[in-house]
C-alpha cells in the first residue's frame, strides 16, 4: 500500500443498512421464501461474503418452520476487484447430490451476476429441480449479464459496500450493518 488513503482496511465506514432495518428485511424475506413452500431446501452459502446473511437468514427460516439443508459453495471470479474477467472457478464444492433438490443460493452482492450465474447453471446442470437465488444487496447498475435475484433485501447504486460478511480486501467483514467506505479525508480526519 502506498498511499494510506488508498489502503481500504482503513478509513471510515459510513452506515448505509442498520442492524436493525437488515434484521427486518431478513425477517421478510424469510416470510417471502416459507411462502414458495419450499420442499427439504438445500440452502447453499456462497463464501465468504454469504456467511453473515446465511446465517441470520437460515434462523428465520428457522423460525417460520421451514425445514432444510444448509451447504457451502466457494466462488472465485478472476480479475482484478472491479474488473471481474468473467470467469469463475470452483474453489470449494459443496457435498450432496443436488439432483431433484429444490436449491437456494445465497450471497451478499449481486453486481455483475456473473458469480450467481455461475452458480445458478452448475446446479441447475446437476439436475436440481428448482434453483431459487437470495441477496443480501443488489446493484442493478453493474450487471454484465441477464440475472436476476429471487429474493433481494436492499437495492443499491453501484457504491462498494462493507460490513455483514462484505469485505474490501479482507476487512471489515465484522461489521454488524452495512456501509460504505469513505477513505481517511487528510482536512477533517
Ligand atoms: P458479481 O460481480 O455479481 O459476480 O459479484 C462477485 C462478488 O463480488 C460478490 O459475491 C461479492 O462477494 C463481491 N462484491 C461485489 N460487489 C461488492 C461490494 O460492493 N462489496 C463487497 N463485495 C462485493
Ligand atoms: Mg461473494
């Protein structure tokens, strides 16, 4: 790092979704998604950014006497952080058979739809018999390709977000609501 206000492990994060209106907007979607009368769900994280909000989410499920399977899947795209390649690797598979299954796939961002694509062909290729996707955030202004999420908790413009498993370089994942980074300002500090 050269130039520390460049660094995005630092810095301030200003709140955009509080504790309180994400805990809301979970509880809905939960209600949205025991609605569609899921059948033995097999609710799959995407890592790492998925970890915070699958987690809150699989309790309100929970709550709403919805019944399911919980696995994890590791997305890797190529390329530079805002520049995505287009091409996303498997870093880390999840471990049942998905054929006749009825799937949710669940992340924090869905920006250029490429990662979710992914996902949502790989398990739709491996048989699965309804393939469902959940977002945390969307930012519809990134999109690189035609996706849509089935379920969304916050639509956004194209601000790189943190907080609730949503990392900048490692950090900041911690953080209980959502927010942007605004780098140190050298006047005000
Ligand atoms: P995609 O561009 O829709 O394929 O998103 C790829 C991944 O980039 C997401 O699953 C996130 O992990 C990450 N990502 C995209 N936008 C943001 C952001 O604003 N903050 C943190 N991570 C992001
Ligand atoms: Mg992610």
């Amino acid at each position: 790092m050269t130039n520390p206000q460049d660094d995005p492990t630092k810095g301030h994060v200003r709140s955009l979704f509080s504790e309180e209106e994400i805990a809301e907007r979970v509880t809905a979607l939960a209600g949205e998604i025991a609605a569609s009368e899921p059948n033995r769900m097999l609710f799959v994280i995407v890592l790492k950014g998925g970890f915070v909000f699958g987690a809150d989410l699989v309790r309100a499920l929970g709550r709403e006497g919805v019944r399911l399977e919980v696995e994890f899947i590791s997305l890797a795209s190529y390329g530079s952080r805002l520049e995505t390649s287009g091409e996303v690797q498997i870093r880390r598979d999840i471990e049942v058979a998905v054929s006749g299954r009825d799937v949710l796939i669940v992340d924090d961002v869905l920006d250029s739809g490429l990662t979710l694509k992914f996902a949502h062909e790989l398990m739709r290729s491996r048989g699965a018999s309804r393939v469902s996707i959940a977002v945390l955030v969307d930012k519809p202004e990134g999109r690189r390709t035609e996706l849509e999420a089935d379920y969304v908790g916050f639509t956004c413009p194209n601000y790189f977000v943190v907080g609730y498993g949503m990392d900048a370089a490692h950090a900041w994942r911690e953080l209980p609501y959502v927010g942007v980074l605004e780098p140190h300002s050298s006047e005000a500090g």
